[in-house]
C-alpha cells in the first residue's frame, strides 16, 4: 500500500464578523485543496469568524453564527472526501474556548481548543477565551441541535487529542502554541503523531518571518515529521496586518512556501509526501526514540479514512527549496500597500487624499499608495477577478482595465500641497514633482487666508495678537502659531477628501492618510488633531531610519528620481517664518535629539521594558565611545520628559499599521498611562546618584555598573 500524501495548507483574508464572505473563502479553498489531490486541508486560526473579532467574542451572536456556518460547510458537496480543519469559538460548558473543529462526510472527529492563548503586544485572547488544561484528555460535548440533525452525532471528543486514520497520525497545534517552551508537537510527535498542523492568527512585523520559519523546521529537525503552517492575511478590520507565509514542512527541510503579501483572498499551498521519509528519518535518531519509547500516549480519535491511495506510487513528491526573505524595505512596499487595499475597498470609499509636504514622512505615504496601484495592476494581469472587480467598484467604471499604475493612482489618490507664508518653494516643488511621477491628482493650495481668519478671531476676542519667536514673540506665541496651520491643514483635508471629487464631478469621498512616523508618535513631535490625524496612517508603526530605506528602494525600483531631492532636504515642519526665503527649523534640532536616538530609545523603553534608570544603564555601557555618563543621563532626562509630557498624544493617534515592535499606539499596543509626573524626581535622582559615582571613578570602566 502506499504512503504517498498530498495535504493543503491556506492563507486566507478573512475579515472579523463576514461570516458569509468568510465562508465563500473557506468554500473555495477546500475546492482548490481538492482539485489538487489534497486529502487534508487546513485553514486559518478562528477563521469562520475572523480573528480580530476582539470584545464580538463576548456575544451570543459571534458563536451563533458560527456555528450556521460550520453547518453550511458540513453539508456542502465541496467539503466532501477530504478532511477539513477550521477554526472558530466554542462554547463548552459556559466557557468560551478558541477551537479547531476537525470533520470529514458529515462527521465532526474532534474539537480541539487552543491550550495556550497569546497574550502579550496586540493580543488578548485570555481577555475572551480561557485555555484547556487538561493535557491528553478529552470530554463530550454536546452538539446543539442544529448540528446534531447533519451529522447524526449527539455527542463529539471535546478535548486534547489526535486523529489515527488508516495509514498515519495527525496532531494540531494552534498559532501560539509553537511558540510556547514546550510545545505540543514534541509530545504528539513522540506518541507516533506525524504530521503536526498549526492555525495561525500571526501579523506582520518588520523582520519576523525568519522566526516562523525557524520554529517550524527546527521543530521537524529535531523530531521528524510533516508541519503545515496556516496563517490569516489581509487587515481583518483592524491596525495588524497578517501577512499570511503558510508553508508546509518535512524533516527540518521547507517543501512549499505561500506569498507573504499578496491580493489573492484565497491561497492553497500543496505538497506530496512520503510517509515513510518521516519514518526512515526517526529510526536513526536514537535519543528520540528513547525518549519515544516512554512517552505517554494521547487520546486518539479513530478515522475510517486514509489519506494515502493505492495507486500513488507513480505521483511526484515535492522536493525542498530554500526560503525566499523579503528585504525590510520591500516588506514596507508590500504589507502596508495591502493593507491600504484592504481598507479601500472594504471602506466602500473611492480613494485617498494626503496632504503631501515634499518630505520623506509623505512622500514614502504616497509611494505606499503607488505600490498599491502597482500590486493591484499586476494581479488583475495575472486575472484575479476579484480584484478587478474591486476596483472597477471603486472607480465606478463598470468596463474599467487597469493597466498602468500611474493612470489608476491618477484615480484613486489625490494629494495636496497646503502652503504657507512659511512654505519654501523647494518643498512645494518637489511634491508637485513626485505627484507628477506617480500620476497623482495634485492641488496646490494656500491656507494663509485661513490662518490669518482663525488668528484674527483671537486678536478680535482679546485684543492681542500672538507673534513668533523671531518677530519677537514668547515661547507660548511661536507654539500657538506652528499649531494653527497644522490643524488648518486638517481642516482643509478632510473637506477635500469630502468634496474634491464631488468637485470633478465624480462620486463618493476619500480616506485622509497621516504620515506622522513612529519616531514622532513616540516622543509626540506632532500636533494634536493636525495632518498627523486621519483616517488611517500607513507609516504610523515605521521608524525614521526604514522609512529612508524604503524610499531608497522606491527611488531605484520604482524609477521615481524626484525622491532623490526629498531624501537630501533636512526633515523639517516649516511651521516657522523663513529665514531670506530658506527652512529655518529642522525637526531634528525642534526635537534635541536624533531620529536614530529616537529608534534605540523607543526599542528599550517598549521592547527591553525599561525605564529611565534601566534606559540610563543600558546606554551607558552601549555609548560609552561617543557619550560621557553625565551626557547619557542628559540625553536620556531630556527624552523621558519630552515622552512623558507628550504622552497624552497617543491617546488621538490615528490608526496605524502595526509595522514595529515599539509602537506607541496606547489605542490596542502600548498599554500606559498619559499623565506623568514629568519631572520623575526618583528616577532621575537614581540616574544622578550613578553619574556622580561614575564619575568620582574617573574611568569610563563600567563593570560596576547595575
């Protein structure tokens, strides 16, 4: 008999609460799965409902439906001869539980509840749902009746355990679960479980593929076996991208990798295995099955099916192949663009409008939306109709072909030049410029009638009038005047985005893009409700320094010279008059502190988990070649009393993809108050305390240091 398999793995974009489009998408991928011989197909975490249900799983509802449509895939043809693993939330004895509910004809075999939550950064999952404890035991539960009357089953296992079909053992293991000390796949694997399969809820980060993979095939390293990986991708409704990578392994070797951003809704990934390479693999592997031999063994759901055949000895296997990375800056030209599709054509909204300056900050927003044109070009070439049909909707052109990524992002992306009498003629060009390349519809437009109109109101009500720093004015004036224009920006962009299309006589409105970075966020180097608020940032979770990388690679990929004169301008708000018609403010000197302090900053106040003492102790050692100890403690009082007396900013911070492991967004990621005592009397008097010591040392030997 054979032990030949062919198993298929989904990347599916799914979105919270579309339990009929979610559905379709399940449909279709089981249909693919089959067409292309595979016996097994596993789909995303909670993916009948969509992850990023959030508090939608408290209610009645959510569990409601999910079981109708867990019904309407029992009964379906297409979910016939093949066994199917999805995911959804069940209640079992009034306790909510995440689940993967695995069925084959008509019949459930096994629900299986998530045995460790993800609970850290973006996720709550044990704010909704509890963890099964009970390791290798199962209970019954009782189908509701709407199930029942399908599947002619009243009771199902409920619990920890695998499935033995006729020629092999499976074991499932659910997205945080691989991450875990000790993760199931090293007990099932060593009971005789040979393949291991994980639902996956895991967004993109910046850098992050690497560990996926590294997991999943050290995993199979170590203990032999078949891993399929399944992952959700697209925005699901929410900041976190999930960027999809599902992929199937053998033996520590990858044999089928699956796009890590891309704008197909369904993605089925297949590979043809040798049972009996898993098997020749572990005999030699003494130690394990030692270890095998004293194992305690799992409940094991038996299943009158098999997926080899008997007439597989002439199907070709699938060979190993070598995982292809993304550099950071192309996963910035890809996830984010995604993303901003996902938004678009799930907002029902006919474009974007960004306020575009000539600096970097907008200008890689705008390339962003250009990518996004380009990726949506290319995947109606490749005949994605559902993509087609997506922007024919958001044109409003029934026979519209997208062909030229300069021509759509004409139709989809409006930007904007808002000048002041501080406005330099070099920014000003060098938006029009870059409008011009990636085909943008631009305006140029003055707001100083505005800003004179909202100044003159004060000086009418108070009888003064504010003044710069440079005309003589104080501190509080030069302020209120830089803050005036930026939320008279805001004013103007949203009645654009309303009306500017109304305007060219075309219909619907447009979403208004931020480009505040998450550098700016974090030390609050905007103003509040000016152009940094939108309706969505694309850049609000990307640092200053991948931002340049990521225009670096537009200026080269995407044959776009007029990011050649933006990357060489000073990074600057021009909010301040100019000095003989030149920038006389630069962000950098606004800010006392470099965009590079700011990125090592961010990373140890979020990612290392200190505070300004640990900051001071970690930098101290880390700078020790190009900083004094007192200069450190400087740099680092004058970063925690920016931070903290900004902090209140990020209560208003327009939603941003989650790019960067130390996003401030205390909306979902950065859980902290935003009322400071600014001064931090005791921390900084321990940070002095240390200085004085390391001084009265006069070395910079810093051993003692801790």
């Amino acid at each position: 008999m054979g032990r030949r398999v062919t198993v298929a793995t989904c990347a599916l974009n799914q979105w919270a609460l579309d339990f009929e489009g979610n559905l379709q998408r399940i449909l279709k991928s089981i249909e693919i799965a089959k067409c292309k011989g595979a016996t097994y197909r596993l789909g995303p975490e909670l993916e009948i409902c969509g992850y990023g249900c959030w508090d939608h799983y408290y209610e009645s509802d959510t569990l409601l439906h999910s079981l109708q449509v867990l019904a309407a895939l029992l009964e379906s043809p297409v979910t016939q001869d093949i066994i199917c693993d999805v995911g959804m939330p069940v209640m079992h004895r009034n306790v909510r539980y995440n689940c993967r509910v695995i069925f084959l004809n008509r019949r459930i075999l096994l629900i299986r509840p998530k045995m460790a939550l993800a609970n850290e950064g973006n996720y709550r999952e044990l704010r909704w749902f509890t963890p099964w404890s009970r390791t290798r035991q199962t209970e019954e539960y009782f189908l509701p009746r709407m199930l029942q009357s399908l599947t002619k089953q009243e009771t199902v296992p409920f619990g920890d355990a695998v499935l033995a079909t006729r020629d092999t053992c499976i074991g499932s293991e659910i997205c945080e679960e691989l991450w875990t000390p000790h993760s199931p796949h090293v007990d099932m694997g060593l009971d005789g479980v040979e393949i291991f399969t994980n639902a996956s809820g895991s967004h993109h980060v910046l850098r992050k593929a690497h560990a996926r993979v590294d997991l999943v095939t050290m995993a199979t390293t170590k203990n032999g076996g078949i891993y399929l990986l399944a992952n959700q991708k697209g925005c699901d409704g929410d900041r976190l991208y999930y960027d999809g990578c599902a992929l199937i392994a053998m033996n520590g070797h990858i044999l089928a990798q699956g796009s890590q951003f891309s704008l197909d809704d369904v993605e089925v990934l297949t590979a043809t295995l040798d049972l009996e390479d898993v098997r020749s693999y572990r005999a030699e592997i003494s130690s394990r099955n030692l270890a095998a031999s004293k194992a305690s063994p799992y409940p094991r759901v038996k299943v009158d099916f098999a997926l080899s055949s008997r007439e597989d000895l002439l199907e070709p296997l699938s060979e190993p192949l070598e995982w292809k990375y993304h550099s950071p800056a192309k996963e910035i030209s890809l996830g984010p663009a995604c993303w901003l599709w996902d938004f678009l054509r799930r907002s029902q909204q006919a474009g974007f409008f960004l306020p575009l300056s000539g600096g970097v900050d907008s200008a890689a927003t705008a390339c962003l939306v250009y990518s996004m044109c380009r990726q949506v070009c290319e995947a109606v070439n490749n005949g994605n109709q559902e993509v087609l049909a997506d922007v024919r909707t958001i044109v409003d052109q029934l026979d519209y072909m997208p062909r030229d990524p300069r021509e759509l992002c004409g139709r989809v992306l409006t930007t904007c030049y808002m000048a002041s009498e501080n406005s330099s003629r070099e920014t000003r060009d060098r938006a029009a410029e870059l409008a011009r390349q990636i085909g943008s519809h631009h305006i140029g437009l003055d707001i100083d009638p505005a800003v004179k109109a909202v100044v003159g109101i004060f000086s009418l009500a108070t009888g003064k009038r504010p003044l710069f720093a440079v005309h003589g004015g104080s501190r509080r004036e030069n302020l209120a005047l830089q803050n005036v224009q930026a939320r008279i920006r805001m004013v103007v962009a949203y009645l654009f985005a309303q009306l500017s299309l109304w305007a060219r006589g075309a219909r619907g409105g447009l979403l208004v893009l931020g480009s505040a970075n998450v550098d700016e966020s974090l030390l609050g180097y905007l103003t509040k409700y000016d152009c940094s608020s939108a309706d969505i940032n694309p850049i609000g979770g990307i640092s200053k320094t991948d931002l340049r990388a990521f225009v670096h690679f537009c200026l080269e990929h995407f044959q776009l010279p007029a990011l050649e004169g933006i990357l060489a301008a000073p990074a600057t708000a021009e909010l301040e008059p100019l000095a003989d018609g030149r920038v006389s403010q630069t962000d950098e000197e606004d800010m006392g502190m470099t965009y590079a302090d700011l990125s090592v900053y961010g990373r140890l106040r979020k990612v290392a988990k200190t505070g300004p003492y640990g900051m001071f102790c970690k930098l101290v050692s880390l700078w020790k070649d190009v900083c004094s100890p007192r200069q450190v403690a400087d740099k680092v009082r004058w970063f925690f009393c920016k931070y903290s007396m900004n902090r209140h900013k990020m209560t208003t911070l327009t939603p941003a993809y989650h790019a960067e492991s130390y996003s401030p967004d205390d909306n979902r990621f950065d859980l902290r108050p935003f009322l400071y005592n600014t001064s931090w009397p005791w921390q900084f008097r321990c940070i002095e305390a240390q200085v004085l010591r390391l001084e009265s040392r006069g070395c910079q030997d810093l051993d003692g240091v801790d």
